[in-house]
C-alpha cells in the first residue's frame, strides 16, 4: 500500500498544473452556460422558443444535446452537457496514455518495474490518479451549476454523468495504450474514439423523434452506442436518473480488465499490434527534411483526414431527418424558415456550415500537431542528428510548415467531397456546389493560424510548444464557438480567429476577415522562419 500512495502521489505531483487547467476549464464551462442562461434565457417562454428551434434544426442538436424541458436547469444540460463530457473523455484518455505507453516509450515504466513496485502497480495507480481526476471534474461541474442556483440534485447528477464518462474513457486509454505501440498513436487513436463518441450522439440526437410538446425529444437508436449517449440519459433535472451511469462505469471496467489481462501477458515495451522494424536503409524518397517529416506524420494525417471525411458524409445520411422536419408546415418551421430566408440561407447550408466548422477544428488540430511534432523531435534528439547532415534549420522548418498547410487544405477539402458526394446522392439541391465549396474553402485560414502562430512560440519559447498549440485552440474554441452560448463579450469572442470565419451567403458573403487572418499567418510564419535562422536547435 505504502508503494502504491508513492506512485500516486508522484503522478500528483508530476500532473499538477494539467490536472488543475482542465478541472478549472470544465468546471468554468458549467459555471458560465448555467449564468449565460440566466441572463440570457431567464424565462420558460424564451427557453421554449429556442427548444423549438433546436428541435427543426439537427445541426444544433448534434452541437448540443437532447432537449428534456424548458426548465433552466434542463436546458441548462441539453446545452453544455455533450462538451463537458467530451473534455472529461479526451483528459482522461491523455492521462492513461501519459503514465503508461508514454512511460514505456522512455523507459521509465521499465526501471519503476525492477523496483517492488513491479508492473500491476504502476496501472493501479495510474487508475487511482484517473478516478482522482474525474471525482474533481464531476464536483467541479456540480458546484458550476449549483452555484448558479440549479437544483442540487439535478446538479449532482450532471456531475456524475460527467464524471462517469471520464472514467469509461480512462479504461478506454489504458486499452488502447496497449495495442498501440507509440504513445502518439494511442492517443490519437483513443481521442478519436472520444470524438466518434460525441459524433455519434450526436447522430442519435439529430435524429431523434421529437414530442408532441415541442420542447422535448426522444434519442435516436444511435445514442445508444455511445457513452456520452448513456450518460445524457440521466436526464439531469429532468429525470434525475442514475442506472445509464451503471453502462458508463461498466465499459470503463471491461476495457480495465481487458488492459490488465494484455499487460499480465506481454513484455515491457510492446504492444499487442507491434510496430514493423524500419528497413536497414532510406528509400530515395526520404532523402529530404520535407518527405521525412511527411513520413513521420502520415499517421496522423490520414487519421484526421479520415475523420473529416466523416463529418462531410454525415451531411447525407441526415438529410432524410431534415427533410422530415421541413416538410410539415407548423409554426415552428414556418418561423424557422422565416429567419433563415433573412439570412439568405437553408436547413441544409446551416447543417452544412456546422460540419465544416467542426471540419475546421479538426483542420487546426491536424495542423498544430505539425509543430509539435518539431518539439518532439528536437526534445528527443534526433532533430540534431538530422540537423548535423547538409540540412539547414530554416528547411527543416519550412517543411513542416508546408507539410501542415497540405494537411489543412486535405482535411477541409475531404470534408467538402464528402458533404459533395452525399448531398449529390440524395438529390438535396438547396445548396449550391459553389456555396458548399466556398464554405470549405472559409475554414482554412483559421487553421491556418493554429499552423503559424505555434511555429512562432515553437521557435521563440520551445518548452511551451506543446501547452500554448492545445491551449491556443481551446481558447480559440471555446470563445468562437461556444462563446455566445457561454454569454461571453464580443470582445472577447472577436479573439478568436473562428469568430471571423466567413459564412458563404451568395454574394453577401464578407470574405474581409479571411484575408485578415491568412496575413497573419504568413506574417507569424515568416517571423517563425526568420527567427530560426538564428536559434539553437536541442534538448532543452
């Protein structure tokens, strides 16, 4: 007992600043869209209205949830619930790959092993340190609500249901770390199965069938498939149930038990799909910094192209669901309809830019990991074993960033032909070809800057790469993308380059905070590239 408190407390310890930013993250995510709903939607007729509006449109229900009533506490959870569980997944999936594939990767786990501690050990308090985290995350998010002046019991629950599906994703991590043999594959692997988790409900959701209240909606078949699905079944404030919790915890456990009967029967260092031993020389094609680092990511890449891929195609397989809703000639669509013809837009193009906007998220991802992967390289050394060949630092530089602008434009761009591909399939004509792929082309000089600017720190501050890139795009997420919901200043919100994505409407498009943003790219980035002609390329 005493060995495993140790190693406890050293994984404490060793995550304390992480462990404490996304408790505080989530927490503050509950605490400001339960006091956004009550400044902005403080009365029941508001609430409805909206709930209305949400139910004719799937794009907003796949963004948010599953309207339960137009109860502040309810709505409260139908609008920040999915988010909050999706934080507690991709935190929890990072902190089992942390203290166990990443561990094995630098050998510590190997020399703790030689110690009394063994190898059961170490996975047993990585598990403590993981329920540790996501007790906090769930008291976090009750006192968010509660504070707010929710129901106490509606707020526990919602904090439980938070909690829960951080730790059903734990066991998730701690399985997928060992399969996967790098610790960048498992967690690419395991945030992906965090994603497609909230993908999913929110497919479920979409295509629900709504009441005949209009304020309230049951789940699609596909909510069920997904952990998120299950703990939005607790009906926090509405219905205060407590068993879907039992499905959450009872995943967590058989992917805990599965990744201990994997590490009871494997070696130290490797995994159940092994890596292929490298060839004992370079294809003539790796002779360049360029197709080297192109080699190295091509994982990656394909892994986020793959996914954004999949959000284009969802734009068919929920067609039929808005067909369902536009037809009928209620209130509701008809007002619905009244506020999107002011726009200058459709049901379809408003589903359509959703996608594309979270295709952009994925964009900048896929772009920042470019730069990180620089520090990877330059922390573990081999980028001065690169560097001591005849490549200069500034190509070396320059290849990566021309490596993550191809990778933005193929994620956006299989985005597109998806969304193409399906809308054509279906024979849905109310948006255009040309408007569809302007709103593709609107996403890339967002991701753009999440390419640029952490090159920049990556050059000036190389320690702080990898937390400024994740911690830039949180920001930057969550004040363009949640900002309004959350109730947060327009000045605030005007910080993120998401806020000033063009949305495509004819002719009336404003294509000037495109521009605004893809000159400070290239600024960012020519500054990154003039400062690396000087900087020293090491471990430090």
């Amino acid at each position: 007992m005493g060995v495993l408190l140790v190693l406890w407390g050293q994984r404490l310890r060793r995550d304390r600043w992480q462990l404490v930013s996304w408790v505080v993250a989530i927490g503050a995510f509950a605490l400001f869209a339960a006091a956004a709903v009550t400044q902005t939607y403080g009365n029941a007729a508001s609430r409805t209205e909206i709930l209305q509006v949400a139910i004719a449109t799937p794009a907003i229900l796949m963004l948010r949830g599953l309207p339960r009533g137009a109860d502040q506490g309810a709505f409260t959870f139908f609008l920040i619930y999915a988010f909050l569980a999706l934080l507690a997944g991709l935190m929890s999936t990072f902190l089992a790959v942390r203290h166990t594939r990443a561990d094995e990767e630098t050998g510590a786990a190997e020399l703790i092993a030689a110690t009394p501690a063994g190898r059961l050990l170490p996975y047993t308090a990585t598990l403590l340190h993981g329920i540790t985290a996501n007790i906090l995350v769930a008291l976090a998010v009750f006192a968010g609500f509660a504070v707010q002046g929710l129901d106490p019991q509606g707020s526990l629950t919602a904090g439980a249901a938070t909690g829960a599906v951080g730790l059903a994703f734990l066991g998730v991590g701690l399985l997928v770390a060992q399969f996967m043999g790098t610790s960048r594959g498992a967690n690419g692997a395991s945030a992906a199965l965090v994603v497609l988790a909230y993908v999913v409900r929110g497919i479920g959701d979409a295509t629900g069938t709504p009441g005949a209240d209009g304020t309230t909606m049951t789940e699609g078949a596909a909510s069920w498939f997904s952990p998120i699905g299950w703990g939005q079944q607790t009906f926090a404030y509405s219905g205060n149930r407590t068993w879907p919790l039992l499905l959450v915890v009872a995943l967590g456990v058989a992917c805990l038990a599965a990744a201990w009967l994997i590490l009871g029967a494997r070696d130290a260092g490797a995994s159940v799909w092994d890596t292929r031993p490298g060839r004992p020389g370079a294809r003539a094609s790796l002779r360049s910094p360029a197709a080297l680092a192109l080699r190295l990511q091509s994982g990656s890449i394909i892994g986020w192209g793959l996914s954004g891929l999949a959000l284009g195609l969802l734009a068919g397989s929920l067609w039929k669901a808005i067909a369902a809703v536009d037809t009928p000639d209620t209130n509701i669509t008809a007002v619905l309809r009244a506020m999107l013809q002011s726009q200058g837009t459709s049901l379809t193009q408003l589903m359509v830019s959703v996608l594309f906007m979270m295709a952009g998220v994925l964009a900048a991802a896929c772009a920042l990991q470019a730069v990180i992967r620089l520090r990877q390289e330059e922390a573990a050394g081999t980028a001065e074993l690169l560097l001591s060949a005849p490549v200069g630092r500034v190509r070396w530089l320059a290849g990566y960033l021309v490596l993550g602008a191809a990778a933005v434009v193929l994620v956006v761009g299989l985005a597109a032909v998806g969304a193409w591909a399906t809308l054509t399939g279906t024979g849905d004509g109310s948006m255009p070809a040309n408007a569809l792929w302007q709103t593709a082309v609107a996403q890339l000089p967002a991701a753009l800057i999440y390419l640029a600017v952490p090159a920049l720190v990556f050059v000036l501050w190389p320690s702080a790469t990898v937390a400024a890139s994740w911690g830039l795009l949180a920001l930057g997420v969550m004040l363009g993308i949640f900002g309004g919901m959350l109730g947060i200043d327009q000045s605030l919100r005007d910080l993120s380059p998401f806020t000033h994505t063009p949305v495509p409407r004819g002719d009336a498009t404003d294509w000037s905070g495109a521009w605004w943003m893809l000159a400070i790219a290239a600024v960012a980035g020519a500054l990154a590239v003039a400062v690396m002609r000087r900087r020293e390329v090491g471990s430090a």
